[in-house]
C-alpha cells in the first residue's frame, strides 16, 4: 500500500465518525480531486507526490461540507456540473425522475420537443434533458441570482435557454405549447428543519429546500403553472420526499384539469416523484 492510500484508510475512518454517510468514497474522492487523478488510479500517485492538503479537504469534509463544495463539481447522469455555494447540490435520486421523463418525452414522437425545468438551480435536469433528447428545446427557470451564476456557468455552449424568474410566473410566451414540464422544487417542510443533513441544511440554500409547513406549497404553485404552460397531453414530472408520496398526485386532480396522475419510485423503492397528463379538451 502507498503512502495515499494508507492516509485515504485513516481519512475514511474520521469522515466515518464524524457521520458522513459515504466516508470511504469522500475519502477517495477527495484524495483524486487534490492529486489530479481519477479514484482508480489513486495507487499509482507517488509516496514523493503526496499533497498534505489532502487534510485540509478531509477536515472541511468532516465538519460536513458537502463534498461537491470542496471539489467544486456534482456529476449528474452523463454530466459533470460546477456547484458550490447559493446552488443546491443535484442528488442521484433525481437521476431516476430525469430518467422516467426522456422516456416519457421520446415515447411523445414529437420532432422537437419543447420541454421547460422550473427551479432548475445547477441546470442539472435542463442539461441532462437536453444531452439526451438531442433535438428537443430546453427553457431553464431560476429565481435565485445565486444560483443563477452558477446555471449560467453550467449551461454556456449548451442548448438550454436559462431564465431568471418564478416557478408559479414563469414563461406566459409559452402557455398551450410545452410537451413536458419537469421540476426538482423545494418540498421539506419547515418542522423537519431539524432532521435535514448538515450538508443540506447548512449549506444547500433554504429556499431550495423549504416549502410550507407541509413541504408542499411550492408544488401546489407549480402545479397551476404547468397546467398553463403544457399543451393538451403533455406531462408534468415532479419530485417530492419519499413521505409525501400518498399526497403529490392528489394535488393533480381530475377536476383541475390532470389525467392519469401517478407516483413512482426511485432505485431504493420509494415514492420519489409524481407524474400527471393534462387533460385533453
């Protein structure tokens, strides 16, 4: 064993005591990011190349800043993203909603598809749509400016158009014309402050995480501005906590105009997102 790999062994058991939920990958992760080589080449760095500010992330991770903070990159699907603070993390879970949408959107036969993303904050899923679905139009919609610099970084050379505005105002132009609206919204409820992840309450910003006292106003919002935007028999696609899995579809109601709404599950069989059809004519 080398000198880095002895030090990743003794940083994985400090970031396991401090309660990171994935010591061993942060450890390795961040032993890669500070000597420029990917996870699996990390035997190959020299024990005369060892950077002693290998320490200096380790201790930033383990007062529990998020690891993509330190690194300065999230890796979402087929994209790597630049993130850091006043933009909230993309997590893997939201992996499997962008996943059921593309499907959802290539199953549309439509030639170009116009798809919008409501609190997109990093672009993840705006860019991922727009990487996957080579010939759609993809319209991003942030209201923070924090976040905002860092979709604009994220989404420069690509073919998603960012917007600054509100989830519930958004895009008027494009009422009656959007095939699929997908969103990634704030849905904690404000009791649960409590019991969030330091990585996420601390650092991830709060209007990317709160949304009422039951986690849900935001998508009740969203819910009225995809009815706006959608044309007849196109889908909106919504995350929600894996708690609030009996509630989402509720909220798209036959009489407020929705069809076929349903919940799906993520990779670990929970309720992870809603999806509902708005109703033809």
């Amino acid at each position: 064993m080398n000198l880095l790999l002895a030090e990743v062994a003794q940083a994985t058991q400090r970031l396991a005591a401090a309660g990171v939920p994935s010591p061993r990958f942060d450890a390795e992760e961040l032993a890669a990011f500070v000597h420029g080589v990917k996870r699996g080449e990390l035997h190959h760095v020299k024990d005369a190349d060892f950077d002693a500010r290998y320490w200096e992330a380790v201790a930033r991770r383990e007062a529990r800043e998020p690891l993509q903070h330190i690194t300065g990159r999230a890796f979402f699907r087929y994209l790597e993203l630049q993130v850091g603070p006043g933009v909230f993390v993309p997590r893997p879970e939201t992996e499997s909603v962008v996943d059921w949408a593309i499907h959802a959107v290539r199953a549309m036969d439509v030639v170009e598809p116009l798809i919008v993303d409501l609190c997109t904050g990093s672009g993840a899923i705006a860019l991922a749509m727009a990487q996957e679905v080579p010939r759609s139009r993809v319209h991003a919609v942030e209201l923070s400016e924090d976040a905002l610099r860092w979709t604009r970084k994220n989404a420069e050379g690509s073919r998603v158009t960012v917007h600054q505005g509100d989830a519930l105002s958004a895009l008027p132009e494009l009422d009656g014309q959007v095939d699929l609206v997908i969103s990634n919204p704030p849905y904690i409820p404000l009791t649960e402050w409590e019991y969030v992840a330091p990585e996420a309450r601390d650092h991830d910003p709060e209007m990317a995480l709160f949304s009422g006292e039951d986690g849900l106003d935001t998508i009740r919002g969203i819910e009225r501005t995809a009815h706006r935007l959608l044309r007849p028999g196109g889908i909106v696609v919504i995350e929600h906590a894996d708690t609030q899995g009996g509630q989402v579809p509720w909220i798209f109601a036959e009489e407020q105009g929705w069809a076929d709404a349903a919940d799906h599950p993520d990779l670990n069989n929970r309720p992870r997102f809603a999806t509902a059809r708005k109703a033809l004519p």
